[in-house]
C-alpha cells in the first residue's frame, strides 16, 4: 500500500462528504414517506412502518430521560420522604478509582479479601471499541490559503 498525497486524501475526504450529503437527503426521503405513508406495526406504538418490493423501512420514534441530579436533590430535601419515594428510586452507580489496576498490581492490604483480584476481574470488563475516524474540515486554513492565493 503507497501513502496517498494530501490532494488525493482531500479527494476521498470531498467524495465521502458528498456521500454524507446524498445519504442525509435520501434518508430524509425515506423518513417523510414512511411518516405520512407509513402504518403502525402490531405491538409498535411508537413505530411506523412502510413496505417496498425489496425492502421494509420502519421509523420509530424513542424518548430518553435524563435524570439532572440537583435538581432532584433539591426535590429531595423539600419533599417529604414518602413522596420523594414515589418520584425517584435512588440508585448508586460505580466508577473505576483513579489508579484501581496499580493498587491491584501491587502488593495487597493484609485486610483485602483473599480472591480480590478475581473479584476484581468479574466486576470490572474492558471492552475495545472499534476505531473511529473522523474528518473535519480545515476551514480556517482553507480561508487563509484562498486569502493567500488572491
């Protein structure tokens, strides 16, 4: 494999973008057809479907509820216990101490459970995430080369 020159690498980065563009616009096709065309499948409230010869197209439309922390500790301190209760479920989330893998590297306090790094190792699991790639465009460069050439 050759390294590719920088005009051929802003090529392939143009190409890709009107890609992304044409995929944008087609998608937005898609998506109003089956908005205004579409049935809602069995068991599927939220969904809209569409059917072509070769392919089935489903929009569906999902929620997702941030919880803003203080702001339900606020709720929290000026309701009383038994509706509090009834408006939020605390729940307690753990994240990885700063250094945990060296303090496991190490030698252990006398006071830790004799399996703690099996433990450890059952509770904690590193994934590999896929690589990414991503293009930005060099606007500002892009403005102060065209400047330059004039």
């Amino acid at each position: 494999m050759r390294r590719l020159s920088p005009g051929e690498l802003d090529t392939i980065a143009g190409r890709l973008e009107e890609i992304g563009l044409e995929d944008e616009r087609l998608r937005s096709k898609l998506r109003e057809q089956v908005e205004e065309f579409g049935f809602t499948p069995a068991r599927a409230d939220k969904s809209k479907r569409l059917e072509g010869t070769l392919y089935e197209f489903t929009v569906t439309r999902g929620l997702t509820t941030e919880i803003k922390d203080a702001a339900v500790e606020r709720i929290r301190q000026d309701c009383p216990r038994a509706l509090f209760d009834r408006l939020f479920k605390v729940v307690t989330k753990f994240k990885l101490a700063t250094g945990a893998t060296q303090v496991l590297a190490r030698q252990l306090p006398a006071d830790a459970p004799r399996n703690l790094r099996a433990l450890f190792s059952r509770a904690v699991e590193t994934k590999e995430t896929a690589p990414r790639l991503r293009i930005q465009k060099l606007e500002a460069e892009c403005t102060a080369s065209a400047a330059a050439a004039q």
